[in-house]
C-alpha cells in the first residue's frame, strides 16, 4: 500500500498508516470526512475521502487507498484507518493530526446536533494558504 503510494504521487516521502480512533471511526460510516474545520485543508483537499472496503495487505486495498486519495494527502481506510504522506516524516505527522483533529470534532458535532460544513471554495484558499505556508 505504501509503495503504490511512492510509486505513483512524487512528492509522497513519507507515509504514515495509523488506526487513529475518531479517523477510524468516521471510516466505519464509510463517508468522506467532511470540512467540519479549515485545518483538514492540511490533508491537501477540501475534504477526506474515504477508500472502499479491501481486506488489510492486499493489493486491492492499495488501488482503492490510491484512488480515493487523488488530489489529496490523506485517505480514510473503510473499517480500518487512515493513511497520509508528506514531503518527509515530520510534514507527514503534522498532516496525520489534522484529519484526526477533525474527526473527533464531527463525531462530536454529530452528536449534539447539524454540524456546519465549510464551504469548498474556502476549502481550496485554505489548501492554497497551507501549500506556501512557512515557504
Ligand atoms: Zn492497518
């Protein structure tokens, strides 16, 4: 899953593949993770898609995590987790926060009521803003 990843997105340096809980739980609604805050913009898209459902260490699973992850740095894993790269290893880690981050505020603006969603074209100037961030 890693290699099709390095494989195909060149400026992929770094993957983190984790079972972060509140990713992992919107995972399970299989839905995209929504803009529920403008730092998801870090995971490279308006929003997180989440990949179909293909039993872990297959290559299935590798082709439906790299489709689902196009134009995009981060992807929900159905039923499993999250995986999202970076330039190196820190970068990488700093993007695997925000999805997380992001995750738990849905699930808990779900809970107590309509969580509002940011709108794409504030989305994608926050994308823009994150790219040339600290350059
Ligand atoms: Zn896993």
């Amino acid at each position: 899953m890693h290699a099709l990843v390095y494989r195909n997105r060149f400026e992929a340096q770094a993957m983190i593949h984790t079972h972060a809980l509140y990713a992992t739980t919107i995972s399970c609604l299989k839905e995209k993770l929504p803009a529920i805050d403008y730092l998801l913009a870090y995971s490279g898209g308006p929003n997180v898609k989440c990949a179909k459902y293909a039993t872990y260490g297959t290559h299935e699973l590798a082709e439906n995590a790299l489709e689902a992850m196009k134009g995009r740095k981060a992807v929900l894993l159905a039923n499993h987790g999250i995986n999202v790269f970076g330039g190196n290893l820190c970068e990488a880690f700093d993007i695997s926060e925000q999805p997380e981050f992001c995750a738990r505020l849905y699930w808990q603006t779900k809970s107590v009521g309509n969580p509002v969603i940011l709108p794409e074209e504030a989305m994608n100037r926050m994308v823009e803003r994150f790219e040339g961030y600290g350059q």
